[in-house]
C-alpha cells in the first residue's frame, strides 16, 4: 500500500510543479485597438426642411469579416491580422458609419423603432470588407470595401439597386497605414452611397 501512495504523491507534486511554471509564463499581448468612420458629432446636424424620409432595412455584413477582427486575403487563403482589434464589430462601426454619412444630407433615415413614416427603404449589404495582399505577404496591401445597395419604395416597387465598391491602396504594411486605407474606403463608398440615394429619391 505504500508504494501506490507513494507513487501518488510524486504524481501530485508534479503536477503542482508544473501549475506553477505555468502560472510564472508572460501573458499574452495585448490587442492594439483601432476604429474606423468619422467619430460622430455631439450633436447631429439637424435633418433639412425638405428631407426626404428613408427606412433603414436589415442588411448583410461579409460573415468572415463582420466581428472584431481584421480580415486579410492572401491568394486563396485567408487570415487575421495577430493583436489587431476594431473597437466594435465592424458590423456596427460600419452601421455608425452610414448613419453619420448621411447626416446633413436631402436624405433622412429612419431606423427599426423610430418615428416617423418614409416614403422608401434602403438596405445595404456589405458585400466585401478586407483587406488583400496582391502582390504578396510583405507588400502592402489593398482595402477593398464593396456594398450593394437596393431602394424601394413604400408600396414595395423597385427604385433601382447598385454597387458600390473602392480599393484604397495602404502606403506600407503596417496596421496604421492599412487603417487609414480602411478610413478611405469608407467614406468613398458611403459618399457614393449618399449621392446615389439622394438622386433616386428625390
């Protein structure tokens, strides 16, 4: 019975031995944290006289690229860019983003649970939202933000549909640099957006 015992208690002192040199390693890194769209206003500029009113519909957001995480495509294979982080979801950075885009504009939207009757609804479907390296791991590389968006009146005939999509090169392979790309990108396509949108219903 002795040994048995034995053998046990040498079992457990090396176990909480190695809990212990566990417990000494360094933590991880942690993850630098970056936004993008224009950080909103205080105050949102106040909707023109003649604004025409939009319903903001439920859209889709790339699935692969919608969290947290920044997504990067080299060849056929894709990665995440190591202790990187957006703020949010780039789902919702991206919804904040339209929103404020169209702040000030002849366009006044409306979202889920707000007041107010609209004469159209849009829907905006982000279709790509990456980051891709073209000419290699070590070069830097291009954002490419696509959107497809469609308008349709309240009676729920079609206004017309459209894509919209900018490939904004990074000036180096450093994450600020692609940031900055990503900042570009945005506000193109949402520039189109907020000009298409205006045209077609108004």
């Amino acid at each position: 019975m002795i040994r048995p015992l034995l053998r046990l208690a040498v079992i457990g002192a090396c176990a909480l031995a190695l809990s212990g040199c566990i417990s000494l390693l360094p933590k991880s890194k942690s993850a630098q944290l970056y936004r993008f769209g224009a950080v909103p206003p205080a105050a949102s500029a106040p909707a023109r006289p003649n604004a025409v009113a939009v319903f903001r519909a439920n859209g889709s957001f790339q699935g692969e690229a919608a969290d947290d995480r920044m997504l990067t495509v080299t060849g056929g294979k894709a990665a995440y860019i190591a202790d990187t982080r957006w703020v949010a979801p780039a789902e919702i950075l991206f919804n904040e983003a339209v929103v404020n885009a169209f702040d000030g504009s002849p366009i006044r939207l409306i979202g889920r649970g707000q007041l107010g009757r609209s004469a159209y609804a849009l829907r905006t479907d982000v279709r790509t939202f990456e980051v891709r390296y073209d000419s290699g791991s070590n070069a830097a590389p291009t954002v490419v933000v696509r959107l497809h968006a469609a308008l349709i009146r309240a009676d729920q005939s079609n206004v017309g549909e459209q894509d919209f999509e900018a490939r904004v090169p990074a000036t180096d392979n450093r994450v600020g640099e692609i940031v900055t790309a990503y900042n570009k990108a945005v506000d193109d396509v949402l520039g189109k957006l907020v000009t298409w949108t205006a045209t077609a219903a108004t």
